[in-house]
C-alpha cells in the first residue's frame, strides 16, 4: 500500500475538523475523496503534506510514518501537492515557476526529463515559458500548478480541487490531462468538490462529511449509490 491514513484526529483549536478518518491509496491508482465545503477535505491534504499536524493517528508512505515530519522532508520522500488556488508565483515567469517544482532534485538529466514530459502534457505552457504566471489564464495557471508539482517526479501526485473556478471547456481538459498523468502510471489523491468529474477519474472514492468518512467503495458503487446521487450528483 502506497498511502495509509489511520484515524486521523485533526483540531483547530477545540474544533475537531477530522474525526477519525482512515483510508488507503494503492500504487498506480486515482483515489478521490469527495464531499462539501467544509467536510475536511483540504484539512486532509495539509496534513499529509505535514502542513498541519494532527491530534492523533498515523500518516503511513511506502511503509513509513509520515504525520511527524516537516514538509519539506515529506516532499523529498515523493509526496507533491497541486493546492487548491494554484498558490503559484505570479511575478515569476512560467519557467521559473516550474523550475521551483524541482528545488529538491539534483539530478540535472532527470529534471530535463521531466520538463520535457511536463511539456508533452501540457503544450501550451511551452509556448509561454518566459511569460509571467500571473497573467496567464485561470485554466493555464491550473496546469502551471500541475506541471509544477510533476517536476519533483512524486510517487504520490495530491490534486485539491483542481477544477474549481474553471469553464466546463477547461474542467475538461484538465480531466483529460488527469487522465493522461494516471495512465502513465502516477499515483493520485484527488479532492473534488465536483463529485461526478471527480468519480468519473477515480477507481475508487471516499466521501466525507463533517469530518468522517461516512462511505467508501469503487466509483461504480458510489455513482449508483441512492444517497450519492441525491446529495452529490443531482440526480
């Protein structure tokens, strides 16, 4: 098992915004979670990446505990996060931006690498490598986050809600590049408050709701399941 979450306590201050939560996530699969606003889904990504800290339970990768480390040590260890808003460098150029991806890395022919593949990914972003972040647009920065966080070559690929504010036109071709990116073998968390794109990507999912994992199964059950369906997919 790549990813292993187990009952996961998280806090800001008295308020408990995880529960409990456990899920798994194995190798060359796309796992989502899904639920509203609020539910806990962002507080699950920060606290993967070691930006907060939980009360209790254990984060587990590639068979070691994470959930104590810095993040920058669980970044070294293969974990990357596209955040929810892109968080990009707006005055930097695009170049410079994903370079930044690839901070940690020394290997220069690797780096190469994954620049080249970032580009076959995402063409448009070679034909604007020394225009700023910042004026691109809002679907371009969302693939500058995502080829941002592909340049430190992760193991686990963590997406937080990568279609958010984007037209019907870019959300899907955003979903066809996440696609893409599963298919050539990367392991992927993806949190969705677009339940049905984010079932459509994912082979299995978890959805949360006020802090707990209230269901779990593969995306062909939770798209059939009655409850899912009224509060999630408008059905």
């Amino acid at each position: 098992m790549l990813l292993e979450v187990k009952n996961l306590i998280v806090h800001y201050y008295k308020v408990a915004a995880l529960k409990g939560i456990s899920f798994n996530v194995e190798e060359g699969t796309v796992v989502t979670l899904i639920g509203a606003n609020g539910a806990g889904k962002t507080t699950t990504m920060r606290v993967i990446t070691g930006l907060k800290y939980p009360s209790s339970g254990e984060i587990w990768f590639k068979g070691h505990r994470i959930d104590r480390l810095s993040p920058d040590k669980i970044h070294a260890a293969g974990i990357s996060l596209v955040p929810e808003g892109r968080r990009l460098f707006p005055e930097m150029t695009v170049m410079e931006n994903l370079k930044m991806g690839a901070y940690l890395r020394k290997d220069t022919n690797g780096i190469q690498r994954s620049l080249e593949s970032v580009f076959e990914h995402f063409p448009c972003l070679k034909e604007r490598t020394r225009q700023a972040a910042g004026t691109l647009s809002g679907g371009e920065q969302q693939m500058l986050a995502m080829g941002r966080a592909l340049m430190s070559d992760p193991e686990l690929l963590l997406m937080d809600e990568p279609s958010m504010g984007l037209s019907p036109l870019m959300v899907a071709a955003v979903a066809k590049i996440i696609r893409d990116i599963a298919a050539a073998g990367r392991t992927i968390l993806l949190v969705e408050q677009n339940a049905r794109l984010a079932l459509a990507l994912a082979l299995k999912g978890y959805v949360l709701e006020t802090g707990k994992i209230i269901l779990s199964g593969s995306s062909r059950e939770l798209r059939e399941d009655e409850k899912i369906k009224k509060a999630y997919l408008g059905v």
